[in-house]
C-alpha cells in the first residue's frame, strides 16, 4: 500500500476513533494533514479575534520545511495509536 493510500485510509479512520482525541492532539493532526495535503502554511495569519483559526494556522506554520510524505507518515503514525 502505498503512503498516499495509507493516509488517505488514516483521515477515512481518524472519523471513526473510539475516542476523541484531546485538542493538542487534533491540532497536531490538523497540522499535519495540512502539511501533508498542501505543503508549507500559505495565505496570512488570522488575526487576534479568531483564536481557533490562528492557531491552527500556527500549528501548520510550525512544520514548514517538513515533506509532505513525512507529514503523512506521522498522520497516519498518530491515527495507528490512537485506534490501539
């Protein structure tokens, strides 16, 4: 199965978790989908007022530099534990 196969299977399965994960975890997952999907942050910063979105925008921000295969490599790595 190839990577792209793998977290493809991995974002179908993390809707169908046991549990939900903690936030710091689906913000991690947030950011390594979008890493993994789209590459390096792109587009501004979201302002003071919109909490949610700037962090999630910093989190992706955060992985800049890192390949999209690794980032998928990681998302489906935390699904994996999650399901366990």
């Amino acid at each position: 199965m190839t990577l792209q196969a793998q977290f493809d299977q991995a974002l179908a399965e993390s809707k169908t978790l046991p549990n939900r994960p903690d936030n710091m975890t689906l913000l991690k997952m947030y950011a390594l989908y979008k890493q993994g999907s789209n590459g390096d942050a792109t587009g501004d910063r979201p302002g003071m007022t919109d909490f949610v979105g700037r962090a999630k925008w910093d989190a992706w921000n955060e992985l800049k530099g890192t390949s999209q295969e690794e980032a998928q490599q990681k998302y489906v790595d935390i699904v994996e534990d999650l399901k366990a």
